[in-house]
C-alpha cells in the first residue's frame, strides 16, 4: 500500500496520534520521519503568530484553527 494512500485514510479518523504518523513513516521508509513531524507541529504552533503578521482576519484565523488535529 502506498504511504499516500494509508496517509488519507488517516484524516478520516480524527483520533490520529503521533504514534500513527511515526509509524506510517518507519512502514514506508521516509527518512527523517521524526524532524518531518516536528517541524509540521511547529508550524500548526505557530499558525496564529504566522496569521496574524500577515494580517489574515481573525476570523479566517478562528475558523482554520478549529480544524486543526491536537498532536
């Protein structure tokens, strides 16, 4: 099975945790998995702060945020 395909099954259950993204990474052999998954959080973090310096509106800002994955 592709790891694009197991990937979008994924999004279809919400309760995806990082257990389940490292282990579609060590599965498909993507290197460098762990960072890979680091840096997407650390982004999805900053989401608001990046937003906000590019003068997105608050509720734009609100709205994608609610339908962001916790990790």
């Amino acid at each position: 099975m592709e790891w694009w395909y197991t990937f979008e099954l994924l999004f279809i259950n919400e309760n995806i945790t990082r257990y389940d993204l490292e282990k579609i990474g060590l599965q498909n052999d993507i290197q460098d998995s762990k960072d890979l998954i680091d840096a997407v959080a650390n982004a999805i973090a900053n989401f608001e702060t990046y937003a906000k310096d590019l003068a997105i509106d608050n509720h734009l800002i609100a709205s994608m945020k609610a339908d962001f994955v916790k990790m």
